[in-house]
C-alpha cells in the first residue's frame, strides 16, 4: 500500500471481534506501538506485558542476556508468533492480526539473523526483483555498501559473510520501510566488517525518515548506534532509557546485562 509519492499507505484497523480499537496509550508520536503485548510459539509464551514505542526517525537498541526474548519482539512485530495478549499499532492503526505479508507492505522492513540471501541470484537482482518506488534503491544502497558494487553480478553463495550481511540490508532498504529491524547484523563477523557496518547503520540513522530497532549482542556498539534502549529480562521490560544513559551506566550494564561496559550483552 503506497502513495504516489511512494510512501506506505495506511494499513486498515483490524480486530479479532471485528470492531475498531482504541488509539494506543503511548506518545502520540508514536510511529510503531506495543501495549501490554505477550506472545510466544503456540501455547509456550516468551514476552510477557511488553510495551514500547518507536518514533519516527528514532532508533532503539533492544539488549538483554541469551534467551531473553529479543529476537522473539522482532519476530511478534512481524506477525510471526502467537499474540496470547495486548495489541500492536503502526501508524496509530492496530495491526495485531494482520499477516506478515501486510506487515511488511504497510513499512515494516526485516533482516533476518540468518539473513536469507537466494544463492543462486546476483547481487543485483536482490535488490531490484523485491524494490518498491522511494528513497533507497539499488543506487543509494552501493553507496552504503561499496563492496556490494564491486560484487554486483556475483551470486549470493559467492559472496562472504559480510557481504551476505551487507545485502540482506540493502535488500530490505529497498522495499522502503518506515521501520527497518535488525536481528543481530555483526554476528559472526570479522572487527574490520564489524566496523564497517556499523558506519553505515548509523549513516541510515543519520539520513533520517527511517526509524530502526536494533538487536545486538555487542551491548556498546548498539548503545553508540541508537538514542534510545530496552532491556528484557526473561521476556519482560525491565529497564528504558536514553541509549546515552545506559551506556555511561557500568553498574546497571553489569546488573542487567551481565558484562561491562564494553563487553558482549
């Protein structure tokens, strides 16, 4: 759903009784909401009463240890758990039973942990067979990832890590989303890749118009990268703040992350 400026159009307000929601309880500019949500796989739940809101334009870091129910948030905003409780809103509108496939045209965009580059196509055809009209396209993404230029006809399976890591970025940033979720994009990575993505995440964050939830084990990297931070514990929020405060909080990194300051989360 796109305007003609190419914008995500407004996604409809459905409800599991068919009747309209009430507008969400955060900050009215909220651009994505969670209010009170629990959710898990089947009967098994793994978030319990979560609530949080993104900006538009802003950035927050989601931390906590192992297990904690991190990549289980981005998965709920995605559609693919089961919601036992609580409501999702985008754009104001409640989109708690709406598909995946809605999710995502509506301007939530996803990378994956396990980034799910095709291997058998190029590094071209990733980024234009799925792109939708606006700001990123497969220009804007080569001058995010350079590497990616110089690999433009290789084949996914040709290409490193890294560079798996780089496109399935650019991939998402081509679909145009108004939220962009990151599941851990330096796992596995060499510290000169590690350093080279993280520029450009925070090049996104910089240029503005595109919010991002970023999941990350590298507790200070993802502090340095976003404004704002949550930490879950055991599947509930148990800490908010400035992504500044956090970062410049040993103690409460210690606590609640198990590392200091500087360490892996």
């Amino acid at each position: 759903m796109s305007d003609q400026d190419g914008n995500p159009g407004r996604v409809p307000k459905p409800s599991r009784d068919g009747t309209r929601r009430a507008k969400p309880a955060g900050s009215p500019r909220d651009l994505l909401r969670l209010d009170g949500v629990t959710a898990g796989y089947g009967d098994s739940v793994v978030l319990e009463e979560v609530t949080l809101g993104v900006v538009a334009g802003g950035s927050v870091a989601i931390l906590g240890r192992n297990g904690a129910g991190k990549t289980t948030l981005l998965l709920t905003i995605m559609g693919f758990t089961r919601l036992h409780a609580g409501s999702l809103f985008f754009y104001g509108d409640d989109i708690s039973v709406l598909p995946s496939y809605r999710r995502a045209r509506a301007g939530l965009g996803w990378v994956p942990q396990e980034r799910w580059v095709f291997p058998s196509l190029t590094v071209d055809e990733h980024l234009t067979s799925v792109a939708r009209y606006g700001h990123w396209n497969a220009a804007r993404v080569f001058e995010l990832f350079p590497r990616l230029q110089e690999r433009r006809r290789n084949r996914g399976n040709e290409l490193s890590g890294g560079e798996q890591q780089m496109l399935a970025i650019g991939r998402a940033l081509t679909l145009n989303p108004r939220v962009l979720l990151l599941d851990e994009p330096m796992e596995g990575l060499a510290p000169i890749l590690v350093q080279e993505l993280s520029g450009a995440i925070r090049r996104m964050v910089e240029d503005g118009g595109l919010a991002l939830v970023l999941v990350e084990q590298h507790a200070r990297l993802a502090l340095e990268l976003t404004a704002q931070a949550v930490v879950l514990e055991r599947g509930r929020v148990v800490h908010t703040s400035s992504s500044l405060a956090l970062l410049a909080d040993a103690p409460t990194q210690d606590r609640l992350l198990a590392v200091s300051s500087g360490g892996r989360a």
